[in-house]
C-alpha cells in the first residue's frame, strides 16, 4: 500500500502552500509536489482599465515586493507610450529597486531562515522563529532589523509609502529627489553595512554544519536565468537584458529583452497547482526549466559591479567549479546582494545629477502591446501587456520569478523527501528540512497567483490507494 | 503629536536612531476588511487629536512587523489598538499587555502586541513602562470599508477610552 504525506500549511513562507509527499507500497517517497493552493487572477481584472493605471493596480499583487511590480508595469507602459525615461529618473527607479530587495533578503533571511539557520532544523518548534534568534543572538537580529528598516526608509522616503508607493509612473517618476532625503539615505549606509558584514561573516562560519542538508535541498543541474548588464556581464536588477545559462555555465541565449521575452519562454500549466510552471521554449517542458533568484543571478553573471560584493562573489564562486547546484546557496547568494545593494545605492547616490528635476517623459498611446521586466528580489519578473486605440487594457499576462523556478522546488521537495522520509514517517525536523527546501527559493506564494488572502502551507502523507496517512498543518 | 514620518525627517541628524517618544499609540488593521479598519480609523482620529502634543507619536500598519520592536522600544508607553474577533462585537476593552516569546504569529513575519513588547526587550534591553492593548469586539471582518453597527456605536467610546489612556501615560 503506498502513501501520501502532506505538509500543510508551509510556514514561513510568503503566501501559502502545501507539499504532497506520496509513499509505493514499501514506503519509499514515489513522487512529491508542491502546491500552491490560492487563485486571484489579477490579469482578468485588469481588463478595460487605462493603461497608465497598471502600475499602482499590479503593485498590489504583493506587499513584499510591490516596486519590482511597479517598475516592470511601468516599462511595459513606456514601451506602448515608446518614450525613454530621463537618465535621472533610471537612476533613481534603480535605488529604489536595490532599497527594495536589500529589505525582502533580511526578511527572507532573518526573519524566515535565519531560525533553522542559527538555532537549528531540529531546534524546538516553540522557539524556532524571529523571537528565538533574537533572545540567541541579538547582534544578528538587531542587524535583521535594521537591514529591513533600512530598505523600507528608503522606499518610503522615496515613495512617501512603505508598501505600494506610487512614485513610479510610466515615464518615469513623479518626483525628484531633495538634497535632504539623499543625505539621509547616506548617512544611513554605515550601519546598514555593518549589519550585512555581520551577517556575512555569522552565515560563513555556520555554512559548514549544514553540509548534509546543502547535499539534498534542491541540489541538482539547472539552467539559470536573469538579467546582466550586457556592457560588463555584472549583475543588474532593474535593466539589462536576460541570460540563459545551461547547467555547466554556458550560455544557452543572451539579450533576451522583455519584447523577446513570449518568443522563448513558455508556460505549463499542472493539475495540482495555480502556480504556472515557466520553461525555454527550444528545450522544451520539463527539460526548458530552469531557476531565477539570487543563485540563478550569481551563476550567470561574470561579476558583481561592486568592490566589496565581488570580493564575496569571488569567494562564493569557490563554492563550486562551474555554476553553484545547490538552492541551500540561495541564503549565501542573498546575503552577497544586499551587500551589492548597498553598494550600488551609494554609487548612484554620489552622482550629482541624481537632483536632477527633469524626472519623467510624457506621451500617449504609440503602440498597441508592450512588455518591460526586472528583477524580484526572488528573480525575473515580466509584464506583458495589450492595449485599444484608447489606451484601454484588453489582455495581460504576468510571469513571476516564483512560477520560473516551480519545477526545481518541486524537484527539490521531491529529493528532500527521499531522503527524509524513512518507512512512511517523518519527524517533526524531517519535515521543517523539506519546508525548508522551498524557503530557500523565498517563494512569494501571492505573486505567484497574483493571489488574495493568507495561505498556510500543510504537508500530507498519502498512500498508494489515496488514503491519508498523516498530515501536519500550521 | 508626532506622526511616524518625522522619525525620517531628512533634517534628523541620527536617522536610523528613533526619537524618545513618551507615548506611542501602535494601531493595526485593514480598512477594506470592515472593522479591522477600526485600528486605523482610530489612529487617524488619533493625529488629529494629539496634533498638538509632541510626546506622542501614532504608527498605524497593517500587520504589526518585527521593526517595530525598536519603535517599542524607544517609547516610555505604548497603547496598541486593534480589532478582536474573540469578543463582543462593539465590546471595548482595555488590558495590560505583557511580553511573550512565543505566540502563534511568530511563524511568518508578523507580530502581535506580546511578541513585539519581547521583541523590543530582546534586541534593545528595553520594555516600555506602560503597555496597553485596546481592542475593540468586532462584528464582520469581511470585504468593505465600513464599520458595522455595533462598532460604529462603540467608536465614542473607544476614542474616550483611548484618549484616557493616553493622558494618563503623559501624566496630564
């Protein structure tokens, strides 16, 4: 008699979901998902309204990251308006983006993992969170804290808004920066860096204890997928154009803009998920997917673009002769980029045009379809959009980084499991291992829906006749 | 009263350094689910009524996120507000709020009030003197931006009761 175990909800995860583990007769892991259990449906919604709405409309997909959303749908505006935004406001739509990913890679890492990463996969469950990091090691929680502050201040001085401000526009932005506000970012640079350093050097000593878990969480070939500087090869997150690579590095295709992006992308559709499952057109479904995020990010590009976040890079590349297979690399890559983020933040900071008044382009309607993408702090995001003569919405798509790596979380649950999973059972550390799996990815569970609500994750263990066996909700 | 945006005032010479605040009223809720509006709803008619009190700085959000144990932690009292589900609708109440390690929203990245107060004292050596909990019974947590009927009549009284608290953690 086969089994199935399930894992409902996953917890610590943004959004919600739930893992399927199905048991053959002898109690061996024969096959395990995971499902994302919520549906919204915001491209239907969408439909009819004007054009230049879209951004503040698709910024409410998620509350973790709403800028990626805000600037993918503006590009995609521009590209049907057909007009370049002012240098300045590139720039500045930049800091936004790093200020944005720097504060969802400390909530990913200090809030969600840092738990199983400092206290322990086996560590008491009661325990196992933000609050018990903070009573183990305050330093790091106190970096956690800030780095998150950090980000938000900065999205908020920006934005004048936390979560979904509506400063970015399609041409661009709406206001400049002040000599004040620029001022205070910098001036909060020198704390922010001693956080990420913090943390830096805390993860690197601790990395080596999970070597067992760094073997089976998602550890396998993958194609990689994300943008680059095309100038340099350096990593970028709001510009650039897409590169594939294979499992050995190479390139697969390179300069794949967002107007390219439908020719050689696709997307399947599974029966036990309202997540979309992404894939490279030539190589086909399954064989055509691949991953995105920070490891993706870091396997592609040939360097960092920053001094300090290439020293790391370089370090991390140790980790392996060709790309970094195992998605427990995620939580390293992550810590790189925020390292890299602040650089950057600077860098661009240190322009005097950055006070620039000349922020936004205007025009109408110029072409009827449009497309612009970016990076998620969790990977590639593109929107896709079709307008009338009026500039009226009649068809949109959106393909998020969650969907883009589906297939390896579900590959990755399913090599967890098979190694966790002995004679049908699974301890209570057993199973925070394989949620851990796809913590790893910092799946957003909303953005992968487009989705409404809370969504706990549970875990189910089913037979081979469909009976279930036992499951764990959260 | 000081509105949480000070706290980044691009004139502030320590930014990522809060302010003292004497008295911090923390609100929480969505104003699209009815009377978990109510938190904001009192919040803003909070601004209004401490406009001239400096000592007192309101932060409404919509879910209660660890960064805020250093706004906690920088306050001499706190008074959080919130809906209850677990009470009469209309019901006012207001108790004394203790930290606690560990709760059942500790799994994700939001808080509630005990967990923040812990928080604060875990990462900053700080408690508040004064910790109080407002919470108002609430009728329907169901799309729309109106309050129903019993928490509607009730907000008189939740305002007095807050604005008491208020005083009394300023001492006026």
């Amino acid at each position: 008699m086969s089994q199935t175990i399930t894992i409902d909800p996953v917890t610590r995860l943004e959004g919600h979901g739930k893992i399927t583990i199905q048991l053959n007769g002898q109690g061996e892991v024969d096959s395990a998902h995971f499902h994302v259990t919520q549906v919204r449906g915001f491209e239907r919604f969408s439909e009819g309204r004007p054009f230049y709405e879209m951004p503040s409309l698709m910024a409410r997909v998620c509350g973790i990251c709403p800028v990626s959303h805000l600037l993918a749908s503006a590009k995609a505006c521009e590209a049907i308006m057909s007009v370049r935004i002012p240098h300045t406001a590139a720039q500045l739509r930049r800091v936004l983006n790093l200020a944005q990913m720097v504060q969802s890679h400390a909530l990913s890492f200090f809030y969600l993992s840092s738990p199983d990463l400092l206290l322990g996969m086996e560590a008491d469950p009661k325990v196992r969170h933000i609050l018990g990091v903070a009573a183990a090691k305050p330093e790091l929680g106190l970096a956690g804290v800030g780095l998150r502050r950090f980000g938000q201040s900065i999205i908020e001085l920006l934005g004048s808004k936390r979560i979904h401000p509506g400063w970015v526009v399609p041409g661009g932005v709406t206001e400049p920066l002040s000599a004040g506000k620029r001022d205070k970012i910098l001036s909060m640079l020198p704390e922010a860096y001693a956080g990420i350093q913090l943390a830096l050097d805390a993860y690197k000593k601790i990395a080596d204890n999970f070597r067992p878990e760094i073997e089976v969480f998602a550890n396998f070939p993958s194609n990689y997928l994300g943008l680059i500087n095309e100038e340099d090869e350096s990593i970028a997150f709001t510009d650039g154009a897409l590169r594939l690579v294979d499992a050995k590095g190479a390139i697969i295709e390179d300069g794949i803009t967002a107007s390219r992006f439908t020719e050689v992308i696709g997307e399947a559709v599974e029966p036990y998920s309202y997540t979309k499952f992404a894939y490279y057109k030539p190589l086909g479904y399954p064989g055509g997917c691949y991953r995105v995020g920070p490891l993706a990010r870091l396997n592609i590009v040939k360097r960092m673009g920053a001094p300090k976040a290439e020293k790391e890079f370089v370090e991390f590349k140790q980790l392996a002769a060709g790309p970094v297979e195992s998605s427990f690399h995620y939580h390293h890559a992550r810590l790189i980029e925020i390292l890299f983020g602040l650089e950057k933040i600077e860098e661009i900071l240190a322009d005097p045009k950055i006070l620039d008044t000349h922020v936004r382009a205007t025009a109408g309607v110029n072409r009827l379809e449009g497309a612009g993408q970016a990076e998620a702090p969790r990977g590639v995001l593109h929107h896709h959009y079709k307008v009338d003569d009026d500039g009226k919405m009649v068809w949109s798509n959106l393909v998020i980084a969650t969907g883009q790596n589906n297939h390896a979380m579900d590959s990755g649950v399913l090599q967890a499991a098979r190694h966790y999973v002995k004679d049908g059972k699974f301890t209570d550390g057993m199973l925070n291992r394989i949620e851990a799996v796809v913590r790893t990815f910092d799946p957003c569970l909303s953005c992968s829906t487009h989705a409404l609500g809370q969504m706990p994750l549970a875990v189910s263990l089913v037979s081979a006749d469909g009976e279930v066996l036992d499951r764990v909700a959260r | 009263m000081k509105q949480q945006e000070d706290t980044l005032n691009p004139d502030s010479a320590a930014p990522m350094r809060l302010e003292k605040a004497r008295c911090l009223i923390l609100a929480c809720g969505n104003t699209l689910r009815s009377d978990d509006g109510l938190g904001p709803h009192l919040a803003a008619w909070a601004e209004e009524r401490f406009r001239d009190e400096p000592c007192v700085t309101i932060i409404s959000r919509q879910q209660w996120t660890p960064e805020l144990a250093a706004d906690v932690a920088a306050a001499d009292a706190v008074l959080f507000v919130d809906c209850s589900i677990e009470t009469k609708p209309g019901s006012v109440h207001l108790l004394p709020v203790l930290p606690r390690s560990s709760s059942p929203a500790t799994a994700t990245h939001h808080l509630d009030a005990p967990g923040l107060l812990a928080l604060a004292h875990a990462l900053y050596g700080a408690r508040p003197a004064h910790a109080m909990l407002l919470a108002v019974g609430a009728g329907s947590i169901e799309l729309g931006e109106t309050l129903s009927d019993p928490v509607a009549s009730a907000l008189p009284r939740a305002r007095g009761v807050l604005e008491k608290a208020v005083r009394r953690f300023l001492g006026n």
